[in-house]
C-alpha cells in the first residue's frame, strides 16, 4: 500500500502550481495548510479548512489541482467554508467541492452567492461531504436526488423560500441522521412525513428550537444535548473536533454571520430572469431579509442544536404533558397553555408553520417509528405510544381506514378472482347478497392500494374569445361538473362568460359571451332531467337559463337566443340552485330573501322575506325531494324550509359559533355540510339540524377567512378549503378522521395561492376541482384538477402557469 502524501509535498505541488500560473500563493490557503501541519504534528485531526471568501479565480487551479491530491494524502479532512459573499465565480465553485471524495467534511455554503443553477446541480450530482449546511437557501421545492451517501447532517434553517419536497427527495441519503428545518414554510404533515420516511438513519429531527424552560426544574436544551462532547453528534456545523484550545493562527476562526443576508439583493437583471424562468427550477431568489443574530463558529468547538438558535427571535411557549392525550391538540405553542405537576414547560424558537398543524407532534412521531428527537426534545416511549393512539384517532394512513396498502396488481389480481367465481351457478346464489359488499371492498382497497402523499395536480388549460382567430385567458369565478356527463364541466367568468368545456381535452364546448348583461358569475347549477341546460347568475341580478345544444364553441351567432330564458333579476345575486325534478328553482344573494323560480314559465313565483336577519350567501335544494331547501347566512344560522308550508317559520335552525359561508346536502340528502367562517366545519343531521360531526379544524383568526365544503366520493369525504389558505383538506365523513391535505402553490415567488371553491368529482373517486385564486393581483384564478390516487409530483402539470387577474365575491 502506498504511503500517503504528506503535508509538505501537497504545500509544494502548490506553490508549483501557483509559480506556473504566474500567480502569488493564496495567504488564506497556506496559512490552512500550515495550521493542518502543525494540527498532525500533534497527532490531531488534520483539517484543510477552505475559506471560499478568500479565493478569487486565479486561485481555482492550484487549489483544483492540490484538493484531488488530498484523498491520498496525510490530510484528514477538508472542510469547506462560504462565510457571505464569494469572490469566486459561480462555475468553479462546484469543481472545488467534488474534487475531494472521501475526506470531505464539512460543506458550508450560502446559495445567495452562487445562484439556481449551482444550487440544481448540487441536488442533482449530489456531495461526498459528511455535513451540509445550507441555511438561508432559496430552494423552494427540495428535490435532493443527488448521491449523498456519507452525509449525517444536513442544515436547511431559515430557508424562507422552502415550503415543501418534491417526491424522489431524499432518494440517495442511507446516512443522514440529523435534519434541521427550523423557519422554513413547510407546512403540509403528509407530503413532509412521506419525504423524510425514505430517511433509514434518520434520529434527528427539527422544524422549531425547543428547550425545556429553566423554572420548571426540568432539563434545560443544553442538558438534553449533553452528549454532544462524549461521541454524540448533533446538528452542528463541525463535528467530532478536537480541543478548541488553538494557539497557532487563532485568527483563523470562522464566523459565519445571518445578518450578511440583509445586505443581499439580486440585480435587476437577474431578478427578472429568475422570476420568468420555469417553475421547473423550483429555486426562489427573491430576497428575504431577516434580523438573524450574530453566531460565531469555531472550528474546533461543535456547536450543539440549541447554541445554534436564533436567541433574537420571538419566543413561544409550549407544554409537553406526560399524561394527557391532547396535549398538542391545537396549536402546539400557546402562551396561555396551563400546566400541572405532570407538564413541562418548553420555549419555541424560529418554528416552521408545520409546528402550528394540530397534532403535529404526534403526527410526525407515529408517522417516524425511528425517530429518537423531535425539535430537541426526546421522543420516550410514552409519549410514542400517546401519539400513535392520537394518530389512529384523528387521522387515517389509508382511505377508508385501510391499515396496509397491497398492490394495485394483488388487489387487481384478488378482484378478478373473485370475479370469476362468482359466475359460476353454484356460488352465483350464495354470494348475492354480498357482491355489493365484495364490491365497495375491492373498489375501496383499490383507491388504498393507489393513494400516495403527493397528488396530481393540473390546472386546466382553457383559451378561447369571441372568434376562432382570437383567443385569450378566462378569468374562471364559479364553476360545476355535469351532473351526467363525466367529461363536462361549465364555469362562468369574472367578465360575465358561461364557459361549457370538456376537462378531460381542455377543449371548449359551448361559449355564451356576457353581450353586455352580465358582470361576475357567481351562480351556476345544471338541471338533471334536461343535461343540457343550465341556469347562470350574475352578481348584478342577471339570471337566464341556456342550453348548450344551440351555443356554439365561439361567439360566432350568439345574438341569437334560440333555447335561452331570461327571468327577472335578482339583485346581488350569489347563489342559484334547482330542485330535484327541474321545475324550480332558488336565488339568493346579499339580502334576507330567497326568491323562487318556475324553469318552465320563466316566472318568479314568490319572494321569501326576511328569511335570516343577515345575507343569504347560499340557498341548496335537497337531492331527492323538490320542496326542501336550506339556507345557509351570515347571521350565524343555517334553516331547513319546506315550500309546502308557510315560509316565516323554518323547520328548524341550527346555529354556528361564526358566519354561515355555505350549505349543502349528502348526496343521499342524510346530511347537512355546514360550513362556517375561519374552518368552522359541522355536519348535521338533516332530519331535525342535531349536530353529527365537527371536524374540528384548526381555525386561524381570520374573521376573513371563508371556508367552503362539499362531499367526496358520494358522502364518503369531505373536502374543505378556505380564503385565506393554500390547503384543501380531505376528511373522513363518518369519523372527520383527516386523510390527507393537498397544498397548492403557484409558479414563482411571492405567488401564494388561496382556495375560492371546489367541487369533489361525482364520477371519479378521490378527484376534485379547486378554484384556486392568486394573492397577486396581476394573477388570473385557475381551475386546478385533483388526482389524489395518481401521482404527478414530477409532472409539468404541477407547474401553475402565471396569469393576469385576482378573483372576488361571494358565493360557493
């Protein structure tokens, strides 16, 4: 075997190099080869420290050059250091970090300085590094793909950009052991959970800085981590160091400074290039500047996870029972939590959204088996049993309460069989009376057997105008599925359009222009006798019944009103809606009144007044019997009517804590889905208004945030979504277990996207529809298609396309 290189014949090929170039040695590099000298000649660790501030790029070639010597070498490891701004360029950066293999260390780098496309190779290529330490990247979609087989630590702090990962992140890590992820904007426990659970070391985990508070006689963090100097390695940027008693080059500390941020901001030119690229990048480099303090980094002294807190930020405080089984629910860190003999008080620092998701704690601890710390505090037995008994009482890993997922080929293999034995006369009698049981089983096991963490999501591409020659964006406000034609959906426009579309071709069907008459389309429902037509309101009273058979896919001869009705106007209209045998028909709006319609007439039968003592935002007909309605208001109440009686008295109300935003029923009429403001969800019993279920979502704060719902899968699911929130929440109608949450995101940053409705797909299980509208108000809404049983994470269609408009009004 051959003798490794020694120190002094590396400083030589060195100055070799640099003589050749024509070029001084770099001091910063010598004084680090010097002090790796003298560090061995004390049988220490021998560490090449690479300061990347110093260098310049007449320096890449030496450097270059000596660092594929160094795995041969007497070095024992290299650590490489980016302190805030480089002076290297861009495109030498990641030839110094993959010159070295086996011997690299550390990795500590800022992306600000080197841009999206270092920052894309680094995760595709991956590092031979030990520790990365990427705080305050710009990452907003983590798709480490890359090989990073030796890596234990990987710090990804104070990423304000990062909401989430892409499906094959953390692909390649066999070792990582500690994840720090304290300030990001990762909220979503299911995508989140599904990512990390391909990490098989994974011991450590944190999303906020925890420490037991001190007059609770509990331990305090730095306790917790007290191993740190006896073998234990925790989430520090330099690991397994030797005595930080340096007497050669102490100048040679590092620091590494949060506040060099604040003094970051891109070009001009870059910025707009960045902004206009592909979502596909998934790197956001819009600044975000922060007050961090000041943390010095001692190469000698491994820092531990507490020492590695931002103390300037504010701090929250927490309890942590050992023996009550709600002691996350809600939000994990309220002020005013009180606490007994048996709770230990903790203080919060930089958390992540995710820490605020009810039951997170739980979540992430029965979700992770192999966890041993969350957020500095250990996980013990204890509270692992707690949690997984929390876990099965308010969520589900799989639809319908599956607890293991076969194949898609087993259960395509299981059916089949049963199929086949089924026809035969002699078991055709005796499985009769359950083959429909058999039935919903296999179809049930199915959609298990398909269900992931990361939906498809696809925003419907629709163009059209007022010509075949001239095409432009719609501005999407309300929409529906056809009733009977799986492929059909309609939705009305910001500019007064009712637009009929096929949505599995995105192609259009029927185009019916505003000619003027109309503004918002807020109402929209389909009849069920006559598939063809359809009732459309506006928010300026409009109301007409169309019927597609005679509207063209253009503007082209709708001056015409062949099949058309119009009736009288319904001022501020919000609502419309028909009854089960398509006679009549409801309107309602920003008034105490309902008004009734007959279809075949075209005629207003009667004004119902002062029905509630606020605006009515929504009216529905029950399903299957034509004379009951319920209204939903701002008033706090919702009330079942029947036409048959006297309309001043309802059958009966019931009340919610907030405003009413919306009603509907069961497909079964069984139930009412009552949605109220800020995720205020209930179903009753639509029999006499008696309370079933309250899903029991956690609520924001917002008196602006509009929730909306509707059933899923016949009334199997509810779907749940909110105004000021990027989230739809999937929950088990029969035990308001949550089952999953989708997030969506727009293309770039500073493109937050809100839920303005949704509609689950009568005909396909586990799909819906959400009217999903842009913060920004230069950005159109968009129909965004959801496939919960296909996964698309790394489809192009999860890149929404930016638009020009923001959506407003009421209705459902």
């Amino acid at each position: 075997m051959a003798m490794p290189t020694d120190i002094s014949t590396l400083e030589k090929g060195y100055f070799e190099a640099c003589n050749k170039q024509g070029i001084p040695p770099n001091k910063a590099i010598v004084a680090a080869l010097f002090k790796a000298k003298i560090k061995k000649a004390r049988h220490e660790l021998s560490t090449f420290m690479v300061l990347m501030d110093d260098l310049k790029d007449v320096d890449f070639h030496p450097l270059h050059n000596m660092l594929k010597e160094i795995d041969v070498s007497e070095i024992d490891a290299v650590d490489m250091v980016n302190r805030s701004s480089c002076g290297l360029s861009v495109e030498y950066v990641s030839p110094l970090l993959h010159a070295v293999n086996e011997k690299l260390r550390v990795v500590d780098i800022r992306d600000i300085s080197f841009g999206r496309d270092f920052l894309l190779d680094l995760s595709q290529r991956g590092l031979a590094c030990q520790v990365l330490n990427l705080k305050s990247s710009h990452f907003r979609k983590l798709s480490m793909v890359g090989k990073f087989v030796h890596m234990h630590t990987l710090n990804l702090d104070f990423s304000t950009s990062l909401s989430g990962f892409r499906e094959d992140c953390f692909s390649c890590m066999p070792n990582l052991r500690l994840l720090s992820l304290c300030e990001t904007r990762i909220t979503n426990l299911w995508t989140t959970s599904a990512a990390l659970a391909k990490l098989p070391s994974l011991d450590e985990l944190r999303f906020q800085n925890c420490s037991y508070s001190s007059d609770t006689g509990c331990p305090s963090a730095s306790s917790v981590n007290e191993g740190i100097n006896s073998g234990h390695t925790d989430l520090g940027i330099y690991i397994e160091l030797p005595s930080s008693s340096d007497e050669v080059l102490p100048n040679l500390q590092i620091n590494i400074n949060d506040e060099d941020l604040d003094d970051y901001d891109m070009d001009p030119d870059t910025r707009s290039t960045n902004d206009e690229s592909s979502d596909d990048s998934e790197v956001d480099f819009l600044g975000h500047h922060r007050n961090f303090v000041s943390t010095e980094v001692y190469p000698d002294i491994p820092l531990s996870w507490s020492e590695l807190a931002d103390l300037e930020n504010e701090m929250s405080f927490g309890s942590l029972d050992t023996h009550e089984e709600d002691s996350f629910s809600g939000r994990s860190f309220n002020s005013s939590t009180k606490t007994s003999v048996a709770t230990k008080k903790y203080i919060s620092r930089n958390p992540s959204p995710i820490c605020y998701e009810k039951h997170y704690r739980e979540y992430m601890t029965a979700s992770l088996p192999k966890l041993k710390v969350l957020d500095n505090l250990p996980i013990g037995k204890d509270e692992r049993e707690r949690a997984n008994d929390i876990f099965t009482r308010h969520f589900e890993y799989l639809p319908y309460n599956r607890r293991s997922k076969d194949s898609v080929v087993s259960m395509l293999q299981k059916r089949e069989i049963r199929a086949n034995i089924s026809s035969t006369p002699a078991s055709r009698k005796k499985c009769s009376s359950s083959s429909r049981k058999s039935q919903y089983f296999y179809s049930r096991s199915l959609s298990a057997a398909k269900m992931g963490a990361w939906p498809t999501l696809h925003p419907l591409s629709i163009m059209g105008g007022l010509s075949r020659d001239e095409k432009r964006s719609f501005r999407p406000r309300q929409f529906e599925y056809h009733p009977t034609d799986s492929s059909l959906m309609v939705f009305g426009t910001l500019d007064g359009e009712v637009v009929v579309i096929n949505h599995e071709s995105e192609k259009i069907v029927s185009y019916i222009p505003s000619l003027g008459a109309m503004n918002s389309v807020l109402g929209l429902c389909w009849l069920k006798k006559y598939p063809s037509k359809l009732i459309a309101g506006s928010d300026n009273g409009s109301l007409r019944l169309y019927d597609i058979q005679h509207m063209p896919a253009t503007s082209r001869g709708m001056h015409q009103s062949r099949g058309n009705v119009i009736f009288d106007e319904f001022d501020q209209l919000t609502s419309v809606h028909v009854n089960s045998t398509d006679e009549l028909f409801l309107a309602s709006g920003y008034s105490k009144n309902v008004a009734l319609y007959d279809i075949s007439s075209g005629k207003r039968l009667q004004d119902f007044a002062d029905m509630h003592r606020e605006h009515i935002n929504v009216v529905k007909f029950s399903n299957h019997s034509p004379s009951l309605f319920a209204t939903s208001s701002f008033d706090q109440n919702v009330k079942m009517w029947d036409i048959r009686q006297k309309p001043n008295l309802p059958c009966y109300t019931a009340s919610s804590s907030r405003g009413n935003v919306m009603v509907c029923f069961s497909p079964d009429d069984h139930y009412l889905l009552v949605s109220a403001v800020d995720n205020e969800v209930r179903q009753l019993l639509a029999v006499d208004g008696r309370l079933h279920l309250n899903f029991g979502i956690a609520s924001t704060g917002s008196s602006q945030n509009y929730t909306r719902s509707y059933y899923m899968n016949g009334r199997d699911y509810v779907i749940s979504g909110s105004c000021d929130e990027h989230v739809v929440r999937v929950c088990c109608a029969n035990t308001g277990r949550r089952l999953r949450d989708v997030s969506l995101e727009g293309k770039g940053a500073g493109s937050s996207m809100f839920v303005q409705s949704l509609r689950g797909d009568p005909f396909r299980d586990f799909n819906m529809s959400v009217l999903a509208a842009y913060i920004r108000p230069s950005s159109n809404s968009e129909i965004v298609k959801v496939n919960l049983l296909a996964s698309g994470d790394n489809d192009k269609s999860n890149s929404y396309k930016q638009q020009s408009h923001s959506v407003t009004g009421m209705g459902g």
